[in-house]
C-alpha cells in the first residue's frame, strides 16, 4: 500500500470516528431523562430536567358587527306633465259591500178594495256606541168582506215605532216607545135579525202608547253571569170608553255555578182595566201575576237535561198559586240525525183586554162573560202540557220535527156572540175546562240555494171536562191543520212565494136567526141560550208573491191574497175578504 492511500484511509476513519461521536453526543444531551451518562476526556457537562407546559385552545371571537349604511336623499323637484285620456262608463259589480253608516228600506204598494201599503225604517248605525232608528207602517183596505155597499168594511192600521241605543263597556240599553193605532169593522152578523139588543156601532177604534227599557250585557266568551231585564207599559185606549194599563217586568239571570249552568226567570205583569159607560160608575178589573223559574241544565254525553220548576201567583184569579215542573230531556243519535225528546212544563195564559182584541178584533167591551161571573177577564191555567217526539236532520238541506203533546186547561178562552137574539156582530169571552191531544209534523226541505219547502200537519182531539153548556163543544177550533209553503228564485232574478193553510172539523155559535133553516141546536149556559151550534165551512187560503229583484236594493213585487177567492169564515158571520190584488216597489239603502 502506498503513502498516499494510508494517508486517505487514516483520515476517513478519523472523520467516522468524529462523525459517529457527535451522534451519540447529540442524543446523549437531547435525552434529558436518562441521568446516568458517562464521558471521556475534557467536556462541560450541563444537566438541565425539562418540563412539558400543558396547552388547552382558547375561543377566539370571530365574529363581526353588522355594518349599518345610510345614505341621505338628495331633494329632487321634477315638473311632470300629465296627459289626460277619456275613459267610457265601466260597471263595476262589488260582491262584498262595505258597511253602511246607515240602513233602511222603503216599501210602498197598492191594490184593489183601494188597500194602499206604506213601509218606511231607517236605522242610523255610524257610532259604535250608539245607534237610533224609526219605522213607519200603513196598511189599510176598504170593501170586499160582504156583498152590501151600505155596511162599513173600511179596515185600517197604522204603527210609528222609535228605538236609542246606547252602548258601553259590555252593557246595552234600550229605549223604545211605539203608537198603533186600529180601525175594525164590525160588518158580520146578521143584519136580518130581530134584534133585542142595544145597537152596535159598526166600527170602532183603538189606540196603545208603549214604552219600554231594556237593557242587557253582550254576549262574551266568558263564564260570567248574563242578566236581561225588561220594563215595559201599555196605554190603551178605545172609542168604546175603555182605558187599560199594563205594567210587564221580565228579568233572566244565568251562568255557572262552579261548573254547572243555573239560570232564574222573574216575570211580573200587572194589569188595570177601566170601563166608562154613561150614567154608569165606572167598573174597574185588576189582575196581578207573578211567576218564578229556576232552572238547572245538566249535560251526560250525548244527553242533554234541563231541570226546573215554575211558580205562578194570580192574585185576583181562580187559582191563587199554580206549581208545575220544567223538565226537558234530549238524546243525540248519529251525530243529531235522529233527537228523541221530552217535555214537560206548564202555566199561566194571561187574558185582558188588549190580548184579546189580538185574538178576536170583532169584540165590543163586554160588561160581564158569558159566565155566573162578575168578572169578564179570567185567565187560562195550563196544568200540564207534555210533549214528546223525535227532531233531526237527515241532511244539511233537510230537517223534520215530530211530536204528540196533551194539555190540560183550566178555564179556556172561547168566543159566543154577545146577544143571542142580535145581530151577532160581538163577541164575548166564554171560557170552560178541556184537554186537548194534539199530533203534529213538521219538515223543512232545502233544493240547492233557489228552492225551500215548508210543511206542517197537526190533528187535534178535544174533550170538555167541565162546562157550563147543555151542548160542550170546542167552539171554533179547528181538528185539522195542514199549511205548506214553498219558495224559488230564478236566476237570482225572480223571487215566488206560496202558502196554503187550510183547516177542517170546526164547530161555530151562531145568534138564533129564525131565517136559517135546518136542524140546530140551542146552546144554552145557566138556563140561558147563547147561541144555536152551527158547523163551520172549511178554510182554504192560498197567497202567492212574485217579486222581481231589478237589483241589490231595488225590486217590485206583486201579491194575490186568498187566490182561491174562498168565504174563509173564520168567525161565524165574518168571510174573509175576496180575492185581492195588490203590487208595488221597494228600495233598500
């Protein structure tokens, strides 16, 4: 080997060597754990024992404010010419109107027998915490009745009606004063009788001044308790010299007790009746009636219950105090298609002299009834009236209702003419004990929007329990009732109206006229005759209406009353009035 390789391979082995210690040096003074290390020859040694700091991430917002802008109008004046163009008449057709500051509506007809109509309301609505309104109604008619032009048929009504209504909180009150007045002919009877009797004026007329206050809370959603209270008094007067006062207060109250609904009705009607005849004190009648009605409903599923009581008190009357029960029991059947139901209450029929003349205008004042009584007044006692029966609806456009109900009443009102050997022109209160059975149906029937049926059906069976007659009978009731009535639009255009009544079975008093042939007989009450009994002709009345609606507010019409031009006497002497034609317009606004 020569100089110069071993000169080479000394120096690379000294620089592996060199190369491997400091290696071993690097790892030694990196490893600070392991303590025990050995060195060789000259070397600082420095021992340092490191410890690991722990770090945990921080959070750091991120997140920036949202910037706002604004930005400032510079005012700008610009001339624009406008261009003006002509437009042809547009109809607009509006299906939902806005509300109305005021309504009312004018109805004004005429006929033949000179029967002019005059219907005037309106209604001023524009505040909401008040609201007042008038009415005006006029219909009269003269001729028709009988077939003798020297008998007066002139027949007339006229009512002006005014309403305030003062709104607060949740409370309304109401006050309301009304003027009728009522012209009647007394043009039945007959003329050809021997009469014994003073004479009968031939037509008469009366007047009543009401005014009432009403007031009531509204309806809410609440559990709170509702009170309606009622004060009203009638003034009536009339040519016959008679003058009556009736003072009426009604007041409801009802809620929850704890969770169960509780009602009570009081009810209080006091009445005066003077009569004023020449040469003659006055003879006065006075009736008080007080009546109570607590009542509790109570709900058991698909059964609704009411349960209650009434008390009534007659101070001048046969029965001082009457008690009957209320109770009123419904069962719900396939979602109410099929409502069987019962019911059972009873009562105080009020009778006076302005009640009457609603029943029987052809009525003069009477001094006495036709009773052993020194009153003429005398009220009706419903001991007992129950009713039972079925109601539902098989479909939206289609419900029924079915019953059979008995009453029980004690001193039921009558008619019997004044004087039996008069004329006949008046009648007179007559009044006995009788039950009575009724049947009775009745259907609603809706086709589609245009069309609606009406019907009703009921058949009476009357039995007399106590009379003061040799011969007992229901005297102008009727045993059958069949009424029907039916309505169509076409077209939203053309609106028509029938109804037919029609009512069999009837027995009538007539005075004894020696002209009427034929088998009668005389009714006679305390040894006295009243009457000879006579049968009723049957009554069928058919109207018809026809009205055109032009618009939303503005229609004719045109009406046929007692189309069929029948007698319909529905008093022994009185026909009804022929065949009468009448038309006219109305405007709503």
């Amino acid at each position: 080997m020569t100089t110069n390789s071993l000169t080479s391979f000394l120096a690379a082995s000294v620089i592996g060597f060199m190369g491997l210690n400091d290696a071993h040096a690097t790892q030694a003074f990196n490893d600070t754990l392991d303590l025990d290390v050995t060195f060789i020859g000259d070397r600082e040694v420095l021992l340092q024992d490191a410890h690991k700091q722990l770090h945990w991430p921080e959070p750091a917002s991120i997140g920036s404010a949202k910037p706002s802008f604004s930005y400032p109008v510079i005012p700008k004046r610009l001339n624009v010419e406008p261009e003006w163009s002509r437009n042809g008449p547009i109809r607009l057709k509006i299906n939902d109107p806005l509300p109305r500051l005021y309504k009312g509506y004018v109805k004004a007809g005429m006929g033949n027998f000179l029967s002019p109509l005059l219907h005037v309301s309106y209604s001023d609505v524009r505040s909401r915490s008040k609201s007042w309104g008038v009415q005006i109604k006029h219909e009269s008619t003269d001729g028709g009745f009988v077939d003798d032009d020297m008998i007066e048929q002139a027949f007339s009504s006229n009512h002006l009606n005014g309403y305030y209504r003062q709104l607060w909180s949740k409370q309304a009150l109401t006050f309301s004063s009304s003027f009728d007045r009522e012209n009647i002919s007394l043009y039945g009877g007959e003329r050809m009788a021997d009469s014994l009797s003073p004479e009968i004026t031939d037509a008469y007329h009366y007047q009543v001044i009401s005014n009432q206050i009403h007031l009531k809370n509204q309806p809410a959603l609440s559990t709170g308790w509702q009170h309606n209270v009622t004060l009203n008094h009638d003034y009536l007067w009339s040519s016959h010299l008679a003058q009556e006062h009736n003072f009426d207060l009604s007041a409801s109250l009802s809620g929850l007790l704890d969770t169960i609904p509780l009602s009570v009705e009081l009810h209080v009607n006091v009445d005066r009746l003077n009569r004023l005849e020449e040469d003659l004190p006055a003879e006065n009648e006075r009736q008080a009636v007080f009546d109570l009605h607590p009542q509790i409903r109570t709900y058991f599923g698909p059964i609704k219950t009411s349960i209650g009581c009434g008390l009534w008190i007659d101070a001048q009357g046969k029965k001082p105090f009457l008690f009957a029960p209320e109770l009123e029991a419904s069962l719900s059947l396939l979602r109410d298609l099929f409502i069987p139901y019962i019911r059972i209450d009873g009562g105080v029929r009020q009778n006076r002299y302005q009640t009457a003349l609603r029943r029987n205008p052809f009525m003069t004042l009477p001094l006495t009834s036709a009773m052993n009584s020194s009153k003429t007044w005398h009220n009706t006692y419903e001991t007992i009236h129950a009713s039972a029966g079925m109601k539902g609806s098989v479909t939206r456009s289609f419900t029924f209702n079915v019953n059979a109900e008995f009453r029980r009443n004690d001193q039921h009102l009558f008619w019997v003419q004044q004087n039996a050997d008069g004329a006949g022109q008046s009648f007179v209160p007559f009044y006995q004990d009788m039950n009575i059975a009724s049947l009775r149906g009745d259907v609603a029937w809706k086709l589609g929007t245009s069309t609606e049926l009406l019907g009703h059906i009921a058949q009476h069976n009357y039995r007399i329990r106590d009379s003061l007659t040799n011969n007992p009978e229901a005297w102008f009731l009727p045993r059958l009732e069949l009424e029907a009535a039916v309505q169509h639009t076409i077209k939203s255009k053309l609106r028509l109206k029938a109804d037919l009544m029609i009512q069999t079975g009837r027995e009538g008093l007539a005075t004894n006229n020696p002209t009427v042939t034929g088998t009668t007989i005389v009714v006679q009450s305390n040894g006295d005759a009243i009457g000879t009994a006579r049968p009723m002709n049957n009554i069928s009345m058919l109207n018809i209406q026809a009205e055109y609606l032009y618009n939303a507010r503005l229609s004719g019409w045109l009406k046929l009353n007692n189309a069929l031009n029948q007698a319909n006497p529905f008093l022994t002497g009185y026909d009804s009035q022929g065949l009468r034609f009448q038309m006219g317009a109305s405007y709503a606004f």
